[in-house]
C-alpha cells in the first residue's frame, strides 16, 4: 500500500466525517430506545448504562457537527487563531460542548 493510499478506500474526510455522524446519531436513537426498554422491564441499572452509552453517541456527533462546521444555527463560529475545531482535541469527546438531548434523535442531523 502506498502512502497516499487509504484503507477506507476514500480520501474524503468529510464524507467519513459524515459517516461518523450518522452513525452516532443512530447510535444515540438506538440507546434511547434500549435505556426505555429496560425502564418497562424494571431494570433501572441498565437503562442509566444505555442513558450514558446514548449521551456518549450524542457528543460524538456534536463533535463530528463541529469539525464539519454545522452548528444549531447552521453556521460555524469562526475559531480563535491557532484554534484546532474551535477547542476540540482528540482527547477531548465533547469539545467542551455540553450533550444536546434534542440531537439523540436519529433523524436530525443539523
């Protein structure tokens, strides 16, 4: 494999940007429904551990929305010069951004 090569086979970081997104906001509206169902079984150990798992799929996609730019607004703030993703780095999940409980929902994107 050459250097340039990737093994996703796409170079495209925003379409596997996108991807990450989509499948971490599907993964949060899976968790969801998960954490209710073990609420109606009775099971309130599991449903906090599927609540959790949910809110770290929503910042995930909060924090891929920040890398491509996408805001509640629709428009990316500016970074502060020599900002990375407007402070968000890779040991960081959230970004400093606080979950979204509106963007569990799988449906949604932006």
């Amino acid at each position: 494999m050459d250097s340039g090569e990737q093994i996703t086979g796409t170079r495209d970081e925003h379409y596997n940007l996108i991807s990450v997104l989509y499948h971490a906001l599907q993964g949060a509206d899976t968790c969801s429904g998960y954490a209710l169902d073990a609420e109606a079984a009775g099971d309130e150990r599991l449903a906090a551990f599927f609540r959790e798992a949910g809110v770290m799929h929503t910042q995930l996609a909060d924090r891929a929305k920040g890398l491509l730019g996408i805001t509640d607004s629709g428009v990316a703030p500016e970074p502060p010069p020599g900002d990375v993703a407007g402070g968000i780095s890779p040991g960081n999940i959230s970004g400093g951004v606080p979950p979204d409980e509106t963007a569990g929902g799988g449906s949604r994107v932006g």
